[in-house]
C-alpha cells in the first residue's frame, strides 16, 4: 500500500523509524483520551451518588450506585420519552428508506444530479427557518403534537441521509445484474425489487444505521412540535435541566441514557457507519 | 459477457446463463402468458420508472422547503405576531430595517455565528487533518480506534451539552479541578459570558473533528500511489510530499468537509441551547443567529420579525458556501 517503505532504506533509519512509530502510538492514545475520557467520565458520574460527584477527591473512589438509573426511569419517569424517540426514529427511517431508496436507485441509473443537490438543500437549510411556516401550517390544521407530524418532519432528517448514501452503493453495483434480470422476463421495477435491492443490504443496513442516529438525536423539530405525550429524549433531557439542575447524578444517567443506543448501534456497526458517514458527508 | 462481469454475488442469478446445455426461461414454465393488466402495468411502471422512483422524494422535500422559504418570504414582510391565526398587516421592509440597526442584538448575535463558525472551522481541519494522517497508515488495533473516534459525533448533541456543564462547571469540574492541581488559574468556561462562546466553539471542535478526519481519511485512502512514488524518486521529503502531493490532491476532499462543517457550525443549537438556555445565557453571551431566530419565533411570537431575521441568516449561509466554493475552485488550479 505504502510505496515508499517498499524502497531500500539506509540502514540508521530504522531506529529512527521506531521513534516515529512510537511517537504515533503516543499521539493516537492522546487523541483516544481527549474523544473518551469526558464520555467515560459521564458515564462513572452517572453510577455515583450527587455527593460523591460533587468532590473529586472521592470521585474515583466511590462505590456505584444505580439509584440514579431508577430516578430518571420512576421519579422523572423517562419510559415513555424513551418510547416515543424509539418510534419517531424507527418509523422515520423506515419512511426514508421506502421513499429514499427506489430515488437513490433512479438517480443512480439515470444520472439526475439535479435530484440530489436539490435533496441536499433539506441539509443546508437551518431547521428554524423551516420550523415557523411549518409551525403555522400544523397549527391551522390542528396537527401539532401529534407523532404523524413528528415522524414526518424527522423524514425530513432521514431522507437526504438515505439518498445520498443508497445513490453511490447503487452506482457501485453494476448495472449488467438488471439487464439480465429483465432477459429472464423480469419488468425493470421487478428487477430493483428482486435483484438489486436484496444485494443492497449492506448499503441498506448503512443508511438506515445513519438515519435512526441523526433522528434519534434530532432536538429541534420535537422541541417546537411535540407535546407532553409526543416528546422525545432529548427535548425531555433538555427540561429535566431546569427543574432537576442539581441533581448531577440523574442529568447524567438521563444523557447516557439518550447516547447510549447511538454509540452501541455505533460501535457493531463500526464499519457501515464510517462508510456511511464518509458518503454522505462528500455527497453534500 | 454478461456473467463475466458479474460480481460473487450475483452468481445465483446469473450462473444459468454460462451453464451449458439447455438454458432455463422462466417464462417457458409459466403455465400461460396473459398479456393480462399486470404486464401492462409492469411496462407503464417502466416506461415512467424515473420519474415514478424519484417524484415521492422530490416532491415531500419540494413541500417541505418551497412552502416554508415562500411563506417565510411573506411574513417577513409584515407584522406578525402573537397566535398563529392573529391577523397582520404588510409593513413592507422594516423588519429588515430594524435588524440592520440593531446593534443591542442583531449584529453581536452576527458576529458570535461567524467567530464561532470561524474558530470551530479552522480547528476541526486542522485537527481533523492531523488525526487522517495519524490513522492513515494500517496498525494494530485500527478498527478499535477508528470504531471509538465515532463516539462524540453519533452521540446525542443535547447530552454532549449535559456532559461538558459537568466537566466544566467551575466548583465541581473535574477539568478545573485538573487546572487547580497544575497551579493554574481555575475558569469559567460555560458559566463566564466572556469564555462561554469560546468554550462552546471547542466543544463543537471535539465532537465534530472525528468527523473530518473521517471524511479526509476517506479522501486519503483513495489517492493515487503514482505522485508519491515520483515524489520519492525525485528525493522530496516527508514534509515536501504532504505540502506539494498530498494537499494538493486531498483539496477537493477538505473543501467538501469544510462545507458540511460551515454549514452545520453555521446553524449550531442543540448544545447551545441545551447549556445555555433561552436568549443564549443571561447577558446573551452565546446568543448566535439561530438562537436569536428561535427566541424570536418560538417564545416572543415575532413571527414577521423572526422571519426577516431568518432571511438574513440565510443570506449569510449562502455567502459562507459561495466563500468555499471559490476557495475549492481557486485550490484547484
């Protein structure tokens, strides 16, 4: 992969070879500790009592507790907020998925670059300048509050996710799969359908993947639309700072409850979201 | 031809068609070919498969930004305000004209979303930059680290603000109680108005260069080996290689990088919001563009305000993307 170490090297290179090689290990630890550490912290203070995260001097010693887990799921009772993010986020993608993937299909075969660059204006437009008309329009219709609106405005979120990733894993599969299909009698529909979408599935698993992410932690469209039964983890997590701003050990089991999902869906998905993120970024 | 382009996967499908002897034909074995309702609507569904495919997409992001962008036009325009269904009035431009001169909010709110863009921007390819070139050449343990760099920008943004007023508070922060041990002067980071823009711009920096790195490792790991190699040959140093192969050809790659971050660095508000609450804390020390355009909406109802507020800012952000683009086009020759 490297050209350049397959040449000869002069031989008093090697120790310094090693130094680099060291001095990396060090500098990659560095960037490891200044990403984990503050997440890892979160998530000790979220196992230890206000009292002993109030004194870092018995921080690191204390016992764990899990009083602060049963506070946010009883006292500040999170369940539902739990529920309702899991399904905003769930049926979100699923929509985005339906819609996105036949139009990431099309765009491919048929090079509607327009499609895209227009699909990615929903990335470019600040979501509070979308939010007033779409505020006014839900409320005349008397909609606001309720998850249909919620679901479809977190679409908004998911879809341009689920375009641009699906349009460049469709570029890659080639088009030759289709053709034959539709020798065999196939109609070109039936062929997306039973040939190229379940050789899709990586690409597929990817978007979806990276949409539940971004909608899962989306806070401003529920902040504005949604209402005491409809509101997700993050608008709960960001009232529950308000009234419970002392209580340090519940703020931070309630944040990791709302990360956790994410970064475990992250972590054994570790390949599919980098590919992920890398083409959906580029695309825009 | 055609199987022999076809990938592993696809063998299934496509292996009866090299298989000798007789071909199998689905349509041989079906019991008998209408040409019923079904096949028609199949070549109609064909004939129209692109617009078919691609219309639903179109048309609810269409719906979604042309109503929101015009109306926001219009209201712009007069002197809404109170409940939704309040009539109004046209009052022409002087929503414009009383942000314009409005030097109390308006214009501090301006230049906090440019310094904070600008300041988050600058560190996040630097960094970004320097964690692609560290992760770039194969290890041990590589999936673990590219795995755990994914962490701070997959998690909850709303939590990332509840994590740093922790870490940050000044009494109780661990960091500040780290700064007291190094005899260094202990601060206020989130809670000082003259440090919390500043802390909030870092905090952007450490959930988001992940993100660029990932992006500029992409765009390394797909670069040609052949300037490299002339590179070597022609004796170019470490240094001379990544200053005149390396940038060069990754340009393309950190102006599409620096897009995304603008625009989203541009908009931040969930962490703003989340630790700093309503107005951007109490003397407006973090109050950005976004922040104030929410305040006025959502919780003073100036929707006429608020909306020649957001037209601004628009303007703003399509200013910052004209900005790169000239810089990717200019990077390019």
């Amino acid at each position: 992969m490297n050209t350049v170490t397959t040449l000869p090297l002069p031989r008093r290179r090697t120790s310094r070879h090693r130094l680099g090689s060291t001095l990396r290990t060090v500098a990659i630890a560095v960037v490891l500790a200044v990403l984990l550490l503050p997440i890892v912290w979160m998530v000790l203070a979220s196992l230890r009592t206000t009292l002993d995260i109030v004194d870092p001097q018995r921080f690191l010693t204390a016992g764990f507790t899990l009083d602060n887990y049963r506070g946010v799921l009883s006292r500040y009772n999170f369940s539902p907020f739990i529920a309702n993010s899991f399904l905003i986020a769930f049926a979100s993608t699923l929509i985005a998925l339906v819609v996105g993937a036949p139009a990431a299909f099309a765009i491919s075969r048929f090079h509607v670059r327009n499609a895209t660059a227009f699909l990615m204006l929903a990335r470019v437009l600040p979501g509070v300048s979308l939010l007033v008309p779409w505020f006014f329009l839900f409320s005349t219709l008397g909609v606001v509050g309720g998850y249909p609106v919620l679901i479809g405005t977190h679409v908004f979120v998911t879809l341009p996710f689920v375009v641009a990733v699906m349009a460049g894993f469709f570029t890659s599969l080639p088009e030759e799969l289709e053709e034959s299909a539709q020798v065999d009698g196939l109609t070109r529909a039936g062929a997306f359908l039973r040939i190229t979408l379940p050789l899709s599935v990586p690409g597929l698993a990817t978007s979806a993947i990276l949409a539940f992410i971004f909608s899962w932690n989306n806070f401003l469209f529920a902040l504005v639309l949604s209402s005491q039964q409809t509101r997700t983890l993050p608008v709960a997590i960001s009232n529950f700072t308000a009234y419970a701003s002392v209580d340090w050990g519940g703020l931070m089991a309630a944040a990791v409850v709302i990360t956790l999902p994410v970064i475990l869906v992250a972590l054994v998905a570790q390949k599919y979201v980098v590919s992920g993120l890398a083409a959906g970024a580029t695309k825009g | 031809m055609i199987t022999g382009t076809a990938p592993a996967g696809a063998e299934p499908d496509a292996a009866h068609l090299s298989a000798p002897g007789p071909v199998f034909r689905p349509e041989d074995h079906r019991p008998e070919r209408r040409r019923g309702l079904r096949d028609r609507l199949g070549s109609w569904i064909d004939r129209h498969l692109k617009v078919l495919f691609i219309a639903p997409s179109v048309a609810y992001i269409a719906t979604m930004i042309a109503f929101p962008i015009l109306y926001t036009v219009y209201l712009s325009l007069t002197n809404s305000q109170g409940a939704v269904t309040r009539p109004f009035d046209m009052v022409g431009l002087e929503n414009y004209t009383h942000w314009l001169t409005d030097t109390d909010r308006f214009w501090p709110a301006t230049w906090r979303t440019i310094y904070y863009t600008a300041l988050a921007l600058a560190l996040e390819m630097v960094f970004g930059l320097a964690i692609a070139l560290l992760l770039r050449k194969s290890f041990r343990g590589q999936g673990i680290v590219r795995a755990a760099i994914l962490a701070p920008l997959v998690a909850t943004p709303v939590a990332i603000g509840m994590m740093w007023m922790l870490l940050l508070e000044p009494n109780i922060g661990i960091v500040n109680h780290m700064l007291g041990n190094l005899s260094l002067p202990r601060l206020g980071f989130l809670t000082s108005p003259g440090q919390a823009l500043t802390t909030l711009a870092l905090i952007d920096v450490w959930q988001w260069t992940p993100m660029v790195a990932l992006i500029l490792l992409a765009g390394l790991s797909s670069l040609p080996d052949e300037p490299y190699e002339a590179a070597s040959v022609d004796g170019a140093s470490r240094l001379q290689q990544f200053w005149y192969v390396t940038l060069p050809m990754l340009w393309p790659t950190m102006a599409a990088a620096m897009m995304l971050r603008a625009v989203d660095a541009l908009k931040s508000f969930d962490v703003i919001y989340a630790t700093k609450g309503r107005g951007g804390g109490s003397e407006h020390e973090v109050e950005t563009l976004n922040i104030l355009a929410y305040g006025q909406s959502f919780e003073f109802s100036q929707y006429g305000r608020a909306s020649a507020l957001l037209m601004i800012f628009l303007m703003l952000i399509v200013a910052a993307l004209a900005v790169i683009h000239i810089l990717r086009k200019a990077g390019q020759q």
